[in-house]
C-alpha cells in the first residue's frame, strides 16, 4: 500500500500544464523530451498516443544587439566562437587537476585570445544560452567539470503541443494522492517512518523522499535523526538553478513564421536572449520567453508589468517601435515557489557524479529518495526523475 503526499493542490510538482488560456495549453515547467532514444517518457506517450512534435534547433534566428539579423559572416562567427568554447572546455577536462567554473574558464581563453568588447557579447549570449539556458546555472557557479559528468540519450528533443501534464495524468491513474500535504517533520527509526504534515500525521514502514534539492537546502522539512552528514554535505554543494517564463500572447502575429527559435544578443548577458516562436507550432500569436540563472533571479522581484516592459523593449529592437502591446501574460517565479525554490538543480563547482550518488543513497534502509537531483545519468530532466524513482522502488522493495 502506497500513499502519495504532495503539498500542491495539483499534481506534477515542476511538470505544470496551464490552460488559463482555452485554445493554448502551455507548459510552465517541463517543455522537452530530451532525446527520444529509448526514453521512457517517450514509451509512455507512444503507449497512450500522446503526439509530440520534434523542435530543430538549428531553425534558430539571432538578432544583433541593434534588432538586426546576424549576416552569414556574422552567424559564421559565432559558430567560430561555440567551437573556440567547447574545445577550451574539453581540454579543461583533459587537462585540469581542480575544478573551475566555467566563467574562470572563460576568463583564462578571452585573456588569451585577445577578445574585443563587441566579440565578448557574442561569447556570452553562446554560454547564456547553451549553458545558462540548459543547466539554469550562472557559469559563475557552474563546474567545468560537469560537462563530462551523466549521460545523454539519442534522437530529437520533442514538445508536447497539448501540455505535458498528459504524462503526469497516466502516472498518477490509479493513485492514493493526498493533495494540500505540506510536509513539515519526517522521522525515522527501526521500527518504520512518521511523516507530519500540514493536515496530519502519516505512518509507515518506509517512505520515498522526493523533495526538490531547492527544498532540502532551504531546510523547510526537519529530519529526525538529522540526514547523515555526506548527505547533507550533498545538499549544500549542489546547486538550484533557475529557468523562468514568459508567455506573451497579441492580436496578431508581427514576427516571421518560420524560425522555432529566436535570439537576441543583449548589451548584458542573458536579458531576454532566447525565445520560443509557439506559432510556429500552433499558429497561434504567442511567444514565450526564457530567463535563466542571475538575470531571472533579478526578474523575479519585479511586477508582472515590469516584466512585460523589459520583454516588450527587447522585441521592439527587433521588430519595430510600432508592434502592439500584449493581450495577456503568464509569468513563473520558479525561484519564488516554497515547493521547489528552484527549477531544478546543477553541478556547482567542486560537485560531481559522486555527490549526486550521495543526496540519492538510503538512509537506514527507512528513507529512500529520488528525484532529478538524484540522477546520475540524467540530472535535470524529466526522465531522470522517472527512472530516479524507478531505482528507488527496486532499493525500496530489496530492503
């Protein structure tokens, strides 16, 4: 007998599906199957004829710092320049005894090559967008490291037109879900685990913590006896990155059609760079903006409007003065939710495989824990949470 505490009164924690809007169902967390090759998300939605649709990354326009389109010799030299980027990580790798993060990293090449100002901003929308973006870590905090630590599964990334919560709907069939359970105190001992939350005391023979990492190292649920010290070592050191959305929905569509992707080098690195174009997939006129790391943390403290303005001034460089307001917006704050305090977590400098092997171990075979956090191989994605929780059953059920 299974009993599922979530403190939400909905389920599917960081996967979150809304459809404030009726005709748009539009993913506030999760977005992607990262790669389709033997992924068991994918199995899912090909089992229950879930449609998704692949996304081409290489569809992607990037626009100067003035709105205007990159030139071939321009996009020619940003490839340059990603190339220059990843073989300086891969002979760090090769090369260093100590952990750095990859802005040192940075530091050390730019010095070396002589880099002008102008060629610098490039060089940061690549790392914002390739890194920041995908690890919602600041390359301040991010290890080097860290890019020949997990693993990666084959075929395209694909998104979920009709939310993501279609996945989370199939799991949770079935289920003894208690919603509204903010946990507050798990005790453990030989005999079993007591669970107090917000609306009771539970009792049990063992329990599967899957608390998001930003959660653990907040410290809003007591242990006792107190989590073993490697473990808590683990939750300090890793890190709780951030990635937030912007969902702008208009009138009418004022942006090309056929890119996927939009880019915008920025005077400062990481405001407003990279936008997903929803109409190429649905035709409809939205566009969805992504933040992550420093900048969004910043974004996070202003008004709705505040955000809107900022977004609205970098597609006005872009597209003209003239193009309209927005009908309507939807905004995350990730790093603001008392149940994640987070997107989801990174390698910090001075982490590894290790100390993703130690926040996942069980503790006094009572405790048992899973999570994207406690993936190895697949750290921050939603297959890594899956298969997280699959190994902590089989430890679960061999205890």
């Amino acid at each position: 007998r299974v009993i599922v505490l979530e403190a939400r009164n909905r389920v599917g924690g960081r996967v979150w599906t809304s459809r404030e809007w009726s005709d748009a169902q539009l993913d506030m967390g999760a977005s992607w199957i990262h790669g389709v090759s033997k992924n068991p998300i994918t199995q899912l939605a090909e089992a229950n004829h879930i449609k998704t649709t692949e996304t081409d990354y290489d569809n992607h326009w990037i626009y100067d710092t003035d709105g205007e389109e990159l030139t071939n010799s321009e996009y020619a030299t940003l490839e340059e320049y990603a190339a220059l980027i990843e073989a300086s990580i891969t002979d760090a790798i090769d090369e260093l005894d100590t952990d750095i993060s990859v802005q040192t990293l940075l530091n050390r090449v730019m010095a070396e090559e002589n880099i002008t100002a102008e060629d610098r901003k490039q060089i940061y929308y690549l790392l914002n967008t390739v890194v920041e973006h995908e690890y919602a870590a600041d390359i301040n905090d991010f290890s080097v490291f860290a890019f020949d630590e997990g693993e990666e599964l084959g075929g395209e990334d694909v998104i979920f037109l009709q939310g993501y919560d279609q996945i989370i709907d199939i799991l949770a069939d079935g289920l003894d879900i208690r919603l509204d359970q903010i946990v507050q105190r798990v005790e453990y001992a030989d005999t079993g685990v007591i669970i107090t939350t917000s609306q009771g005391i539970y009792e049990a023979d063992r329990a599967v913590i899957t608390l998001p990492l930003g959660v653990l190292k907040n410290g809003a649920v007591q242990f006792s006896p107190a989590l073993p010290n490697e473990k808590q070592t683990a939750i300090h050191k890793l890190g709780m990155g951030l990635l937030d959305k912007v969902y702008l929905r208009f009138s009418q569509q004022f942006w090309p059609q056929e890119p996927e992707l939009l880019g915008y080098i920025s005077q400062n690195k990481g405001e407003w760079a990279e936008w997903l174009n929803m109409a190429h997939y649905t035709k409809l006129p939205i566009l969805l903006g992504f933040n992550a790391a420093t900048f969004a943390h910043r974004t996070e403290t202003w008004t709705d409007q505040q955000i809107v303005e900022s977004a609205m001034a970098t597609l006005r460089t872009i597209f003209g003065a003239g193009i309209p307001d927005p009908l309507a917006w939807q905004i995350t704050r990730w790093a603001d939710d008392p149940f994640t305090w987070g997107s989801y977590s990174y390698l910090s400098t001075g982490t590894n495989g290790d100390t993703l092997d130690a926040l996942a171990a069980p503790v006094a075979s009572r405790l048992f824990f899973a999570g994207e956090a406690t993936s190895r191989d697949y750290q921050a994605t939603v297959h890594g949470a899956y298969l997280s929780g699959v190994r902590a059953a089989e430890e679960l059920w061999d205890a």
